[in-house]
C-alpha cells in the first residue's frame, strides 16, 4: 500500500514539530535482522494519524508510555489514535536486512569476507529501516545512536560526536526529510581532510582501499573545486555541518544525496585503468550530488510531483559545474548524446508527463517513481538551459537564490520557484512555464531551402524556442553563426543561402532537428571533417533518434555508421554512438536474423578504427565496441593473454566484457569462467562469471542462468548480471522460450518491492521479438500488480512500436 497524495496532505495538515531519535544495533547482520528504536516527538491536531514501518518483527511500540495493542501494527503502518497536542511514540522492533538495495542493505565482501550494511533510502524506503512519517513535508531534525562491530566505522547524516566501545553517537541534524536519512557501517577505508572550515571524507571497501588512495587526490581537488564554485552562484552557504561521501555496494542509484554522508554506487571507483570518460562522468555525478544539498535537502518538494525541483536542478548544475571543473565541453557532448536522446525516447511514449505535472496527476508515491525518468533529468535539464539563455545567466541565479532563502529548511512547489524568477526578471516567467513545464512532447525544428537556396527554419510544436545555427561549407568549415529565436513564424537565413546549417548546434534548446537533403548529405559524407565534438553530437543524436522514429532505416544508419564511425575522434561520442546502437537499435528495429550482420559492420568499424588511432582513450571505447560484437576469438584470448588491448591497459570491467563475449560464442566453458573469477577474487569477478556463464550458447547455461536469476534471494546486482549475460541477440533460438518464462514470472518477482521491481522491468529482454511476443507483453500485463513493473513493460512496447 503506497502513501497516496490524499493522505499526505491530510496528515501534514495535522502533523507538526516531529523530531526523531534513533538507536540502531547493527552488530549481527548475518542473523538477517537488526534491532531498532525510534523515538517520535510530534504535535498532532486531529485524533489519529499513522506512522510508517515495513515488515518489523517483535515490535512493541508504546504512545505516551502506554503500550499500543498489537493490532494497531498491520506489518506497514501503526495507527495512532486518541491524539491531540504533543506526543511521543516510542517503537523497538526488529527490522529485516535487504539485498536488494531498498532499505537497510547488507553486503558480504568476497575480497575479504568483511561485511557491510548500509540504509539506501528515497521515495517510500526511510520506512523500510525505521518507524517514520515517510513523506517529504514532514522534515524533522534526527538523532541517531548506532551499535555496531568496534572494528568498524560508522558515517551517518550527522557527525560523530562520540565513540566508545563499539557505540557511534551522531550529532543531531537539521531538519530533514525521511528520505535522506543514511547510516553506513563495516571496516571502511577512509580519507579524511578539512576545506573551507567544514570536515570532508572520501570511505570506500577495506578490498577497495588501493583504489581510493590512487584517486584520493584528484577526489578531493574536484570536491573542492565544486564545493567552491557553488559558493560562487549561490548565496545560501552549504547548509550542513561536514560533507562526505562514500562508494557503497549493491545502491541501485548511481548516488543518492543524503547530508553529510552523499553515497555512490562503488562501480565509480573500478580496478584497473581508469578512463576520462569515467573521470567526466564522476565529476558530474559528484557536482550532480553537491547541487542537491541545495536542491531537495535546504529545500525539499512538498510532493512527487515536483521531482523536477529537485531532480531537473541537479542534473542541470552537475552538467554545468562539472564542466566548469573540468574545464572542456565533455559533459555536454555526453549530454547530448546520450541523455537528449533518452529524453526524447521518453518523451515519445504513452508515460510521458510534464516536466512538473499536477499534483493530483501523481496520486501516489508508486505512481511518482516512473517520474524519476529521463523527464524529470535530462528534459528538465534542457529546459533549464533554455531558460538561462532565454533569460540570461544573471536573472537566472538571482531568482534561484530569492527561491532557496525564501523556502530555507522547509518545502516549495513549481509556483514557488516560478515566482521568485518572475519577481527578478521583467519576461514573463509565468507563461514560459506554463509552455515550457506543464506541456509533453518535444518541438521539431525543421530546416526547409527555399527555391533560392536560402535556409528557413520552420517549428513544429508550440514553445519558443532561442538558439544558435552554426553553419559551414560544404566541407564543413566553420562559416559563422548566429542566435535565432524560433517561434510561430518560419526563420529564414539569407546570410546562409547554399551552405550546411545546424540548428541548436550549442545544445541551448530542446527540440528535435530534422535536417534539409544539403545539410544531411554533408553530414552523411564526412561528418568527422567537422571539428566540434558538441555539433558532431548533434548530428549523431539527429541519426539515432531518425532510427527511433523510423524515418531512418536500421539498415542505412549501419551503413552511415560503418562510412562515420572510423572517422570518429571524441570517445565519448563513440561510446554513445555504440551503446545506443547495441542497446536500442539492434534489439528494437533488427530481426533476429539480421542481428548477426548487424555486429559484423559494427565489429568491422571498431576494427578499422582501433587500427588507425594511437589515442588510448579512443582505443579503449572502440575496443568495448570491439569485444561485444566480434567473432574473433583469437583476437580476444590475445586480449585476455596480454591483459590489455594490444597494449593499451584497460578497466577489469573490459576483461570481464571480453570474457562473456568469449562465454557467448563457445570459446570460454564453465571451467575458464570459474578460473576468471578466481584469478579475480572480488564482487566483479563474481558478477562477471554470473555473466559470462548465463551467456554461454547451449540450453543447460540457459536454464542454470534462469534458476539463479529467480532465486527468492538473488541479490539486486546478481540478477542484472545474469539477466544481461541470459539475452545475447545472436542466440534467439536459445533464448526465446527464457522470454516467454520472463513474462509469466517476472510479474511475482516484482512483488519483492519497488526497486526491485526496476531492477526486473529494466531486464526486458534485450533481443528482437516478433509481433507474437510483443502482444503476449502486452496481453500480460493485465495481471501484473506492480506499478512499477507495469510502467517498465509499457515503455519497452512503446519502445518497439
């Protein structure tokens, strides 16, 4: 049952002055469970109200000292009654481990055998580790005691104001929501400094503490360098007494930005060589958490509907920030590249939404958790960016912080945020809004010649639209440029009469582009000649999301692909450009049996690029390209022999790619993969070997990739592995009856909880289907009861319609 907006309102209306303490006894995790008490303080006007607590063992719970009837707690809820004023609730109870990474999370090392536990929390999971009013208009300051194994150290949103014995005591915080709630234990190794008078850290795994040393430094500079630059735009100061951050096991997000301990999926701190394009990614993941301590922890939506308040702003300052640390364009090639495209995709299926919809149109908190979708980041992100430079950058930060002074510690909705830039600009905000935030779908901008050669720019949609066109000869030599508004009139450009034009070549706006026959054969002929990362980003991102809308056949764009990609400089656009293509296109718009001549031009262009380029970075993008299409598996036992790419050192993530493209052509049986993850002897190893194993081409790996991967208690990280090693697309005859087992069993998996049922959903079989198995989806989904999972399964239709 999940909190609905109806009861949220009725229960913040009554609710006020809530204050947690916390005791926490984390010293036997094996034993599945760990002892909680919560103490509530709370003034209460109506006569009953609910306290939230999910699947608690030997709870006895008592109001005002009095012991409530053990009927009051029916496994998810406490019902309180016979209120009216202050109270106290005092629960102790015995709550569950998890391993799927929705509450208090427990993980086993098997680098050392040292255990973990961590409480992940967000939308209707503060619920799951302790008794709460879990909504976000309920900030309350917390307090928190934990017990814990004396060998350990324990981080919390609080710092630590004593320790003896095993027994971590933490300052109390200022008021914040339940969803930010963190606690992490287990032998961490940590890197500990001071900037700007507050106390930072970096903690990662005790197996994990090489990794760390090696990139303390340039995570400690990039902190401070973010953290820096943010007291630069905004006038609030960081409002929390420390900052540290800590790569944590089994999270399902990439990070989640919990006060005072931010925690990171661990994947960000791999073995082996460590790319740029992870660097980049890292710092904007890093800028993306800090931006949040402003955005949704100093001030937090008041309901899921405003996700975009606090989402949109963070991926918008991650992107912005990071950039600026970084000091290139990475981010925004990235951007547009991959994230812009996601977007559109989502903005294309049955489940798009406004950036900011109505309340009422997210009735309750399982419904808000598909709008933590592409939506709500990256279209918000482009909507931010086009109202910076439809407003300017000046107006924009002075109405940013008239809004977080205004709502300091508290919550605010879109009309909050609205009005304080309406109030510091002389445009009217309101309406931009309105066109901008409350609207779906995306504008297209079109190019048209009229019969004197000139470019006219065309909109098709409703919103305004300020950009600029870049245009070049017909070699694509930079001519010059300038910025159009774009609105309900066609543009054109006479200064542009017979040269290639590009609209919203700086990424300002967010509107398909639909190229004219001149500008799109130059394009498609020698689009490396252009030597802008960000435009060639464009122009990839226009051809990909051709291909989505079937206006460009799979077919043709595998032949642009195999002319373009060799010619390809910036790795990120080739690691894009790759992944879109074997995660989208060869899954969504082959037929099984063009899958195999599919990865024979796309193996063939890494090929020839890789020989051509003496540029590591390039050559390691080219070469994960390379492993997961090749038939070659002479090249790739070299590979494994050398543990490099002829030479070039390489992530252990890559090894592991090799292995199960290996497994997945017969050339690796169980007895090499086991050997594998031995000589690896960590968590990727395992989760490599469970890869590379369900990848193997006969019906007995199949099947035992199958049972492992149902497991009542297969962790969250164990199933997307096997899953992702289960559906290789050149094994349809394999796989296909896996895919009918996955639509009848996966609706009862996904009963196991919200994330969960993401992590299921996100498994969808990554192999083409025909009609038969698409319309046996979509006949299944009448019997599936996880909102969640039911969301997922309609965006993978939508995604092959």
């Amino acid at each position: 049952m999940s909190l609905t907006l109806d009861e949220a309102r009725v229960r913040a209306a009554a609710v006020s002055d809530v204050s947690y303490a916390l005791d926490l006894d984390l010293t036997a995790p094996d034993q599945g469970h760990y002892g909680c008490r919560t103490t509530v303080r709370f003034t209460c006007s109506a006569p009953t109200t609910f306290l939230e607590l999910t699947a608690a063992t030997d709870l006895v719970a008592t109001l005002d000292g009095v012991r409530l009837d053990d009927a009051a707690y029916d496994g998810r809820r406490i019902t309180l009654t016979g209120l009216g004023g202050t109270h106290e609730v005092v629960v102790d109870a015995r709550v569950p481990y998890v391993t799927d990474g929705d509450g208090m999370h427990t993980f086993t090392d098997p680098a050392d055998g040292a255990t973990y536990v961590a409480a992940y929390v967000g939308m209707d999971v503060a619920q799951k580790v302790f008794a709460c009013f879990d909504q976000n208009d309920l900030k309350a300051p917390v307090t928190l005691a934990v017990t814990a194994d004396p060998s350990s150290s324990v981080m919390a949103n609080g710092r630590t104001t004593s320790l003896g014995d095993g027994r971590w005591q933490f300052a109390t915080t200022l008021p914040i929501p339940p969803a930010m709630f963190v606690v992490c234990a287990g032998p961490w190794h940590t890197r500990a400094w001071e900037h700007a008078g507050l106390p930072f850290a970096w903690h990662a795994r005790a197996s994990l503490a090489a990794e760390l040393d090696r990139d303390f430094d340039e995570l400690r500079a990039t902190t401070e360098a973010c953290f820096d630059h943010y007291a630069t735009l905004f006038d609030e100061p960081m409002p929390f007494d420390s900052y540290e951050q800590a790569f944590v096991p089994g999270q399902n997000w990439g990070a989640l930005e919990t006060p005072g301990c931010v925690t990171y999926r661990d994947e960000y701190l791999p073995r082996g060589a460590l790319t740029d394009r992870l660097r980049a990614g890292r710092t904007s993941v890093i800028a993306h958490e800090m931006a949040h301590m402003w955005f949704g922890d100093l001030v937090t939506m008041t309901w899921w509907e405003d996700t975009w308040l606090q989402e949109s702003f963070a991926d918008y300052m991650g992107v912005r920030v990071a950039s600026h640390v970084l000091g290139r364009d990475t981010l925004r090639v990235r951007f547009e590249s991959v994230n812009k495209l996601n977007a559109y995709r989502a903005d294309a299926r049955r489940s798009t939404h406004p950036v900011a919809p109505d309340a009422d149109d997210v009735p309750d908190v399982d419904a808000a958790a598909g709008n933590f979708d592409q939506i709500s980041y990256a279209k918000g992100n482009s909507c931010l960016t086009q109202l910076v430079t439809w407003l300017g950058d000046e107006t924009f930060l002075a109405g940013v912080n008239a809004y977080l002074s205004r709502h300091r510690l508290g919550n605010a909705v879109l009309a909050d945020f609205v009005r304080a830039l309406d109030d510091a600009s002389d445009r009217d905000v309101v309406a931009w809004a309105e066109a901008w935030l409350r609207t779906t779908g995306f504008d297209t901008v079109r190019v048209e010649r009229d019969r004197d050669g000139v470019p006219v720019l065309h909109r098709v949609g409703s919103r305004p639209h300020r950009f600029w066109v870049a245009t070049y000869d017909a070699d694509l030599r930079p001519v010059g440029g300038s910025m159009v508004d774009l609105a309900d009139r066609p543009v054109p450009l006479p200064e542009a009469r017979d040269l290639v034009v590009l609209p919203n070549a700086r990424s300002e706006t967010y509107a398909q582009v639909s190229l004219d026959p001149v500008s799109l054969e130059a394009f498609g002929r020698r689009l490396g000649a252009l030597d802008d990362p960000l435009a060639r980003a464009v122009v990839w991102g226009h051809l990909l999301d051709a291909v989505r809308t079937r206006s460009l056949d799979a077919s043709e764009f595998l032949s642009m692909l195999a002319r373009l990609l060799p010619a390809e400089t910036d790795p990120m656009i080739v690691t894009a450009v790759l992944t879109r293509t074997l995660g989208a296109v060869v899954p969504e718009r082959l037929a099984d049996h063009d899958v195999e001549p599919a990865f024979e031009v796309i193996a063939a262009s890494c090929d020839d690029a890789l020989g051509a380029t003496s540029d590591d970075e390039l050559r390691l993008a080219l070469a994960e390209g390379l492993a997961a299409t090749t038939r070659d598996t002479a090249l790739l036992e070299g590979w494994l022999d050398a543990d490099s790419v002829d030479g070039t050192p390489w992530p252990a993530a890559l090894r592991w790619r090799v292995v199960a493209r290996l497994a997945a052509l017969g050339g690796a049986d169980a007895t090499f993969v086991e050997a594998e993850r031995r000589r690896d002897g960590t968590v990727d190893g395992d989760l490599g070997a469970a890869r590379a194993l369900a990848a193997r081409p006969s019906r007995e790996a199949k099947e035992a990739a199958w049972a492992a991967a149902t497991r009542p208690d297969v962790a969250n990280r164990h199933f997307e592995a096997v899953l992702a090693g289960l559906w290789q697309p050149e094994q349809a005859h394999l796989v296909l009856p896996y895919v009918d087992r996955y639509v009848a069993e996966a609706p009862a998996l996904a009963e196991r909880g919200q994330a969960f049922a993401q992590t299921v959903g996100k498994a969808f079989p990554a192999v083409p289907l025909d009609r038969d198995r698409l319309d046996a989806v979509a006949a299944a989904l009448a019997g599936v009861t996880s909102t969640v999972l039911t969301r997922q399964w309609q965006d993978a239709l939508d995604d092959r319609a």
